[in-house]
C-alpha cells in the first residue's frame, strides 16, 4: 500500500545517510584541543634578562619618554614586547602619525571637490 514516491523518498534518506556515515569515516579526525593547545603553549621559560648599558639618549628616546610620563593612557605592553617596541618608541610614531595627519588633511580626505 505504500506508494512508489514514499518508497523513493526513504530509499533516499537511507542511502545519504550511508553515503554521510562513509564520508564521516574516511575524513582524518580533528586533532584533540588539549594536546595541540600543549604543543603551541608550551610552559613559559624562566625569563632571562639582561641589562644594557644606558648610553647617551637621544632626542627620540627623550621625546618618547616625556610622552610615557605625560599621557594618561593604557599601552598594550605585552603586544609591544612581541612586537619588539618599547613604549617610547610605540608613542612617538603614534604622535608623529597624529601630527602628520592633522597638517595634511586635504590629501588624506576622501571627499572629492572645493
């Protein structure tokens, strides 16, 4: 009494079923979050820090400190000693940025006209 379409619908459904089941097996696995996590975080190293002779500073470094001192703001310090910047250097180029900006609007505007 079953129709033909009914029969031809949960032929269907059972053989994409098979086929997903067959794709699923052959696939390589994900690998287990728990060991990669290990591989790519291994346990941190004793630091090992070293001291460099201070030596004359120069006008950039000295402009770079006195922003560190004066402005109150938060410096992503770890992505800066990933990065290999020290914060002096980090505010200065941000402010050279800011102040190169800010004297030549007219090429970096995107509005075209008088």
């Amino acid at each position: 009494m079953v129709n033909t379409f009914t029969a031809v619908i949960v032929s269907g459904g059972i053989g994409g079923a098979g086929v997903a089941l067959l794709v699923n097996e052959l696939l390589p696995a994900a690998p287990k979050l728990g060991p990669a996590l290990e591989r790519l975080n291994p346990a941190p190293a004793a630091p090992q820090h070293t001291r460099v002779a201070p030596g004359p500073a120069t006008a950039q470094a000295q402009v770079g400190q006195w922003l560190v001192k004066r402005l109150p703001i938060t410096l992503p310090r770890k992505d800066l000693d990933l990065l290999g910047l020290s914060a002096e250097e980090f505010l200065l180029n941000k402010t050279v940025l800011v102040l190169f900006g800010g004297c030549s609007p007219r090429p970096c505007s995107l509005r075209r006209g008088p």
